[in-house]
C-alpha cells in the first residue's frame, strides 16, 4: 500500500478581525490549522508591531515551521489615532489571511478650529 500523496497546503483560515479597538493595545486571534499531512512553512508581513507563535511557543516575526493541528496565535498593536487600522498577513503554505484591528474613536479635540 501507498501512503497519502504530501500536501502542504492547509485549509483555508482566518482570524477574527478586531474593530472598534481601544488605542495602543495589542490583539490577538487564533486558529487551528488543518488539512495537510506535510510540514509547511508560515510566515508573517506587516508593517505594524506585531508578531506570531505556533502552539505554546514565543511571540516573534521570523518564520516557523508547523504542522496540521497546530495553533497559530497572530498579535497586532492598534493604532493610536481614531479608525486607523493596522494589519499582519499570516501565511502557510501558500495559504495566507489578514489579521486587522480597527480602532474606534479614540476621543481627543476637536483640534484645527480657528482660536
């Protein structure tokens, strides 16, 4: 007998998107991959402060190398301004999703009136 063909590529995921986030706090969302029976790689792009780790591993920004079953846990620092949204793009295999966070108004002036 043949054992299955490799397949690298998971299902399709996602992360929970955040909107109307507090200013300057960080988010997090987690998923659980699935359908692949080889070890694939995932990998982070943002241009946020943000970063990622498999199961119970570190927080960090460099790739890693995962399986199916594992957890990837994505982190993203909101913005400080009102409805500014700040992203991370995880992907594995090929297979990718955008971790956003949105703030809400973050209060403030009304600022640039004429005194």
């Amino acid at each position: 007998t043949t054992g299955a063909a490799s397949d690298s590529t998971p299902d399709a995921f996602s992360f929970t998107d955040v909107t109307n986030a507090d200013a300057t706090t960080v988010y997090q969302s987690t998923i659980t991959l699935a359908g692949f029976n080889t070890a694939a790689t995932a990998s982070i792009s943002s241009s946020a402060i943000s970063g990622f780790k498999v199961n119970s591993g570190s927080f960090g920004t460099g790739s890693q190398t995962v399986n199916s079953g594992n957890t990837i846990t994505v982190f993203v620092r909101s913005a400080a301004g009102s409805f500014q949204q700040q992203a991370a793009v995880i992907t594995v295999g090929g297979v990718s999703d955008t971790f956003s966070v949105v703030t809400g108004n973050t209060g403030g002036g009304g600022g640039g009136g004429i005194e």
